[in-house]
C-alpha cells in the first residue's frame, strides 16, 4: 500500500508520533518529481484537534528537515485523516467494521480490482480484509490492497 519512499517517511516519524500520543494515519507522496507534496495524515483516539495538528506540524516538520527526503523543493501538509479515512493497518480495518469503504486492488479478485462495499472488518488469521458486496462476503488479502479508504458520508438533517 505504501511505496517505499512512503514507507521510509513513515518509519521516521512513527516513534515521535508514539510519544506524543498520536497516531500517523498514512503518508502520501504526490505530485511531481521536481515538487512532490508529503501529506501526513495524523489521529488520535479522542479525533484530532486543529491545535494537535499546529503543534505535530513542528515536529514533523524537523524530522523531515533532518531526513531531507527530496532533493530540492517538496510542500509538507500536515492534517487530520478527514471524513474518507485512509485504511493501511490491520487495526485500521478492524476498528472501521460496519462503514462503507472503496478498495482498490493490485490485481483483480473476480475479474474486478475496485470494491465499493460493507467493511466486514480484518481476518487476522488469513490477514484478509473481509468486505460484503452484493450480500455475499469477500476475502481481500492485505498484501492485495493499493488503496482503501472510508466513504464519507456528510449529514445536513
């Protein structure tokens, strides 16, 4: 799911993250090569405030001055996972049983390789994602999954 860049940014932050008490969501690296962009997408178990992301963007900030990841320019975003959570973990999976998810796949699994669906949750005997699509439940293994993320739903009622 990550790349190994993202990856590598990843394990830097990871052990500042667990001291502070926060969780790092994922890292994405996009745009081009000349001014790639790193969003790093931060939570904690209460949700995350605007005043925590503020004060994570410091020291997210000096790790990625320490590592300097590109050479030349690159943007940093530093921010809450939003309302179409990204899913990368094990845990990310099991603890968003029950929500509508989109899932994308390396290769197809029953000629499809894209899953609008129920999470069922994580199988971690099989490390299987377990979706229900169409009444019928579908193993997805995690070593399969690019991408998965919840659908964010907004209610105005």
């Amino acid at each position: 799911m990550l790349s190994s860049k993202e990856a590598s940014l990843l394990a830097a932050l990871e052990p500042r993250a667990e001291a502070e008490g926060i969780e790092i969501v994922t890292v994405e690296v996009v745009g081009s090569r000349k001014a790639p962009t790193i969003r790093v997408y931060l939570d904690t178990p209460e949700g995350i405030a605007f005043e925590d992301i503020t004060a994570a963007q410091v020291w997210v900030n000096e790790i990625m001055d320490e590592i300097d990841p590109f050479p030349g320019a690159y943007t940093l975003e530093v921010s809450s996972p939003g309302i179409d959570r990204p899913l990368r973990t094990p845990e990310h999976f099991d603890r968003f049983a029950g929500e509508e998810v989109y899932v994308t796949t390396a290769s197809p699994i029953d000629g499809r390789s894209r899953f609008n669906a129920r999470l069922v949750g994580f199988d971690f005997g099989s490390n299987a994602v377990k979706l229900e699509l169409d009444g019928e439940e579908l193993a997805v293994p995690l070593n399969d999954v690019k991408k998965a993320h919840v659908k964010g739903v907004i209610d105005f009622s």
